[in-house]
C-alpha cells in the first residue's frame, strides 16, 4: 500500500453507525487484524522515511511520514468487572479470547491513530488520522477524524466499513435500519 498521494487540508470527522451489526469475537478479529496489518505498515514507512532523511542535513531533509509521536495500535477491552484490559497485537486479542477474556464484555474500543509529519527541513505538517470502532451493547459506531484529504486514509476508512458491514446484521427494538 502505498501511502503517499496528493492530499488537501479540511476537516474529516466522519461517524458511522452499526448498532444493528452482532459483534463476535471472530468478526472483530478480522477487524483487530486489519488494522494491526495497516498500523504495520505505517511504521514501516515513517522507518524507511527516517532512514532516508538521517544523513543529510536538516534544510535537506524531506519527510512524506516523519514520526509524531501520535500513531497507536490499541484494543481495549473492559469487562463488566471494571478490569480492564489492553491488547497492542492481534495475537494478544487472540489470547484474550482463548483465555475467556471476551466474555461479559461491557465495552470494546479500537484505537487506530496514524499520525505524521510530512514536509521539508524544519516546515513540517502534522497529519491527524484517527480511526476509533467502538463495540458497547446496542451502541457500535465508527469514527475517522483527519485533518486532511488523503485517498490512503480514505480507503482505510473504506476498508474498515467493509469489514464491519460483512457482520451479521439484526433489527432490533434498540435499533432498526
């Protein structure tokens, strides 16, 4: 995937919901493990991007994804005991769920932030991007909220709705669509 297109600045702060959707845990799996493999990704390129730029001097250095400390991959999963617990690989949301942890689930958060530098020497931009999926009963929604318009993030956003879109689906008297 490559992450470097023509972007405009604007406000994204984009909201979908799913509360008709029945979240197991093999769905959100697919999900946990879709953005894991994205999240990878991207540090990957603000690695090879580093790289690039570490010899040369800084009025020389162009950076398309320069670290900014605000890129996270995180599931957090909070039972009806308020023990809470936080999973930073698939494998580990896979362990939660062998051990019995998803069960009597009082809510399930899925934290997605792609967040970067992009520009020349000291002139850098911060790029926002943040994909939040929240799984709580009757309530499941979506949020992406960028600070600018990049095809990436949108088919990430795009992706991430097909993922949940493919979840069984039920009306309900909470929620009818």
């Amino acid at each position: 995937m490559d992450f470097y297109e023509e972007e405009k600045e604007t406000v994204i702060n984009n909201e979908f919901d799913y509360s008709n959707i029945i979240p197991t845990a093999e769905h959100i799996g697919t999900l946990v493990q879709y953005c894991e493999n994205v999240y990878n990704q991207f540090l990957k390129l603000i690695e090879e991007d580093e790289q690039k730029n570490e010899k040369l001097k800084i009025e020389y250095k162009n950076y398309k994804y320069a670290k900014s400390y605000g890129e996270k991959f995180e599931v957090s999963i909070r039972e009806k005991t308020y023990n809470n617990l936080d999973c930073k690989t698939y494998n580990s949301y896979i362990d939660a769920v062998n051990n019995g942890q998803l069960k009597e689930v009082h809510s399930l958060k899925i934290n997605l932030d792609l967040d970067y530098k992009r520009g020349s020497g000291n002139n850098l931009n911060y790029h926002e991007n943040s994909f939040t999926i929240i799984f709580k009963p009757y309530e499941i929604k979506f949020a992406r909220k960028s600070n600018f318009n990049e095809e990436n993030m949108n088919q990430i956003e795009n992706t991430i709705n097909k993922i949940l879109q493919q979840f069984q689906k039920v009306n309900s008297i909470f929620c009818t669509k």
